[in-house]
C-alpha cells in the first residue's frame, strides 16, 4: 500500500494526520479536505451507517480483486471534493 497520509477514524469522529509525510501546503490542505470529506458524509449519513457502507464498498470490491481503497466511491468522492475545494484554500496562502 502506499504512505498513509491521513485517516478519518469512523468510531471517535476524528482525523488523523501522519504529519511526516505532508511535506507541502498543498499536500496538507488536499489531505485534510479529503478526510473533513468523510466526516461530512458521516454526518449526513450517520456515523455508525457511513461506517457500514464505507466497508460494503470496500468489501465489494476486494471480493472482485480489486482495491478497496482505490475503487471505493467514497474515496473517490472525498478525493474529487478535496481538489476542488483546494483551490480556494491555497489562494488563501
């Protein structure tokens, strides 16, 4: 797998970020925006059904042979709302 940079922690609400790794504010503000994604979708959906689905998805596709992580429609969700809104952050620098 490659370097875990961060991680929404289903069961205490929080992120955690592995700051050794974010060597860069653009790197720091996609990351945290790519997890504060997952708490929004925890919240709108519940925390303990997100959980659920979250790992569904993932279970899915390691069923099929392919990456949980990568193919997860959650994952990508959080990663495109974290490009997008990067750029509104980073013009703040």
């Amino acid at each position: 797998r490659e370097t875990i940079y961060a991680e929404y922690v289903f069961d205490s609400h929080t992120i955690n970020l592995n700051d050794s790794v974010l060597s860069d504010d653009t790197e720091f503000i996609t990351t945290i925006l790519h997890e504060i994604k997952h708490a929004i979708d925890s919240e709108a959906m519940g925390q303990q059904h997100f959980k659920n689905s979250y790992f569904e998805e993932w279970d899915r596709h390691e069923f099929h042979g392919v990456d949980g992580y990568t193919n997860n429609k959650y994952e990508i969700s959080a990663e495109e709302f974290a490009v997008k809104e990067s750029s509104h952050w980073l013009n703040k620098l």
